[in-house]
C-alpha cells in the first residue's frame, strides 16, 4: 500500500530529533511520552562533540534525508497539548 502523501510531502514536514534534557524534570517528562502525545518544546538546536573523538551536529536543511539528517535540541521546555 501506497503512503497517504507523495514521500516528498513526508520528508518536508517531518523530522528525526534527538532531544537532551536540560534538567531532571525535563527528562522525566520526555521519557514519560508516549508515542502519538501532541507536545511543544522549546530549546536550542545544538552540536554535542567528546573530547575531540567525535562530533554529532544538528541538520540546518529542511531537505536532507538519510545520516545526519537530524536535529539535536536542547530541551529547555516542555508541554503536552
């Protein structure tokens, strides 16, 4: 079966983020989501890098797909609608 949308559509107005908590309740309320829940958050998108052994960077394209294209926001706050 078909997807209800041209993949195109679905590439544009969806997204794979990584989110990193700023605070103890943040994570909390992140791992207690499930799957379907209608949220805001508010944050910052970052890069994350260890000791110079690896970076990890935030996409800043809205039309990139596969490895690396994703966000990482830092999660600031959070709301279920």
């Amino acid at each position: 079966m078909p997807p209800p949308l041209p993949l195109p559509i679905i590439f544009a107005h969806s997204s794979n983020m990584h989110m990193i908590p700023a605070n103890e309740e943040i994570k909390e309320r992140l791992l207690s989501l499930r799957q379907g829940a209608i949220i805001e958050l508010k944050g910052f998108l970052v890069g994350v890098q260890m000791g110079g052994q690896w970076v990890w960077g935030s996409s800043l394209s809205r039309t990139d797909t596969g490895n690396w294209a994703c966000e990482i926001v830092w999660v600031n706050e959070l709301s279920v609608l």
